[in-house]
C-alpha cells in the first residue's frame, strides 16, 4: 500500500488542512472534524492536492507533521485539530462500534439512509401511491422534462461510465431524484461515497 501526505484548499486556493492517508481518503468527506466541515460549508467546497506518496505509514506520517509546522509557522489557517504524525492505520472497530456508528449514519440521512431508503418496499408503494390519478401543474410537467433531460445525460464516476443518471441510480441502489439532486447542489463527493461503498 502507498500511503499519500495532502492539502485541501478553499476554492480560493487558501490551504485549510493537511493530512495523511490513501487516495480515497485524500478526497473523501467522511471522519473529518466539526472546524473541517465548517470552512468546507462556508466556501462551497474543496479541492484536494496530493504532497507526497510514500512508500511506509512512518513516511508520511512525518511528512504531515511537517507540513503541518510549515504552515503553521506562515500563518495559514489549518483546521487540524493536531500538530500530525498520530495516524490510526489498521484500526479495527469492535462489531458493537460499528452498530452504534452504523445507526448514527442512518439517523443522519447518509448515503447509506438513502440507499435503505429508495430499497425499502413500504416506501416504494408509498411513492407509488402518491402518483396515482394525480394531476400534473405545468411546473411540475417542467420539472419532469427537465428530469428526462437529465436521465439521458451520460456521467462518468470515479473513471466509470454511466449510459444515464438513471443507470448510475441503478446500479448504486439510489433514487434517481436523489442522484439528480447531488450532481445540481455540486455534491459530486457523495456520490462518489456511494460508489465506493458499493463496490467495497
């Protein structure tokens, strides 16, 4: 395994946080703290830059100490709430930790919530229910040209293509609503999540 040091910026290009871990976790949302989803939500984002690829945890463990020093001493406003170097690598939560941590993701409306969700047979006949003999305004008929528009559209998801939104719902067991809804809000890292848990 190789083991990568990283930034992530505002979209300004100011650095915001240092870190240590593999490619996935270099872009991923998930486990970072309150001040890191703060900035993230006050800027509309991040983009991630890869400092260094290392060949031992060790490595990169004190390249991102660091780092962590260089830019503290400039001034920059890191989030991270360490001075670094105090990996967790190899750390495996009890069956009890990931109950717990599971249903908290659920409480959350998660990704994984989402997918329970669209696969959850009462929701489906509810969803069903509800659209039966109803008449469409013409916003609403909008909105669904709108959705056949983007049905069609192709899309490309960690370096996998997708035929449609509807194929990449598919195949992630989500709504395509929901889908839909993330790619217009920019959320592209959500339904990157989805797609590595599935594939996990």
């Amino acid at each position: 395994m190789q083991y990568l040091t990283y930034a992530h910026y505002k979209p300004n290009n100011e650095v915001f946080y240092i870190g240590k871990g593999s490619e996935f976790r270099a872009s991923t949302t998930k486990n970072r703290n309150k001040q890191w989803h703060d900035v993230v939500a006050e800027c509309g984002g991040f983009k991630t830059e890869i400092l260094g690829r290392w060949e031992t945890e060790a490595e990169a463990l004190d390249h991102e100490r660091f780092l962590i020093d260089c830019f503290r001493s400039i001034k920059a406003p890191l989030v991270n709430i360490t001075s670094g170097g105090q990996g967790v690598h190899g750390l495996r939560h009890s069956d009890a930790t990931k109950t717990v941590l599971r249903q908290k993701s659920l409480n959350n409306g998660s990704v994984e919530r989402c997918i329970q969700m669209a696969n959850d047979p009462a929701m489906i006949q509810k969803r069903r229910a509800a659209t039966i003999g109803k008449k469409r305004t013409e916003e609403s008929k909008a909105k669904m040209a709108k959705a056949k528009f983007y049905k069609s559209r192709k899309i490309v998801v960690c370096e996998q293509n997708f035929e449609s939104i509807s194929a990449l719902a598919k195949f992630l067991g989500l709504y395509r609503t929901t889908v839909r809804r993330w790619i217009d809000a920019g959320q592209m890292i959500k339904i990157e999540d989805a797609y590595h848990a599935k594939i996990s």
